[in-house]
C-alpha cells in the first residue's frame, strides 16, 4: 500500500466547517504540520475537498 505525506500550506481560518473538519481527520491544523497516510478511496475524497490547503506528495 502506497504511503501519502500531506502537509497544511495555507491557513483553514474562513474555510468552511466541513472544511476544518476534514483537516482535522486528516490530522493536520496548522500551517506546516505533516501527516502520513495510506493511499484509500476515502482518503482521496477528503484530499480533493481540501486540495486548495494542503500539498501532497508520495513517500
């Protein structure tokens, strides 16, 4: 299984709740926190909601 590093590059202040609340699953909430998961459909999903606040990259 395939290991994705996502890490917070812009700020979730004036995002929306479901938006917050996404990078807190993640487990990320705050500029430059990192956090590994493993590649799933679910995942994905949360990554395509907040593409825009975060970068990803495969390690």
């Amino acid at each position: 299984m395939a290991k994705l590093r996502v890490t917070q590059v812009r700020s979730q202040i004036g995002q929306s709740e479901r938006h917050r609340g996404t990078l807190r699953a993640l487990g990320l909430g705050r500029i430059g926190k990192t956090a590994e998961h493993d590649e799933s459909p679910a995942i994905a999903g949360m990554l395509r909601k907040v593409r825009h606040l975060v970068k990803v990259e495969n390690s």
